[in-house]
C-alpha cells in the first residue's frame, strides 16, 4: 500500500459511509460495495473509522 493510500482523513476532508450514501441518494450497503469493488475510494479517519472523501463524493454525484 502506498503512502496515499494510507492516509488518514480528518472530519473536515471525508464523511462516514451513512453520510456519503444520504448524498449520493443510495443505502450504506451499495456505498459499501462500491468501495469493495474499487469504483469508489475509502480511507481511514483518525478514530479508524472508514470514510469517504469529500471530493470522492463530489466525484460520484457528477457521474449522474
């Protein structure tokens, strides 16, 4: 794994999966799949939560 990808993200930069699924009006289940099927991108915040990245959901919404 590279240093990226490693990177954690604050609350500032990314929303927790329930989050992100509210905005991209979807459930936290296909939020789940899309990250497990790397069509979106998950980091870790510093509490070791998986979060999605703002400009990830930003990303997804202008795929519409």
């Amino acid at each position: 794994m590279d240093e990226q990808q490693d990177a954690r993200l604050t609350e500032a930069e990314a929303v927790t999966i329930p989050q992100a699924a509210r905005t991209l009006g979807l459930d936290d289940y296909t939020v789940y799949t899309l990250i497990q099927r790397e069509r979106a991108q998950a980091r870790l915040s510093p509490s070791g939560e998986f979060v999605v990245p703002k400009d990830e959901v930003n990303r997804l919404l202008k795929k519409d």
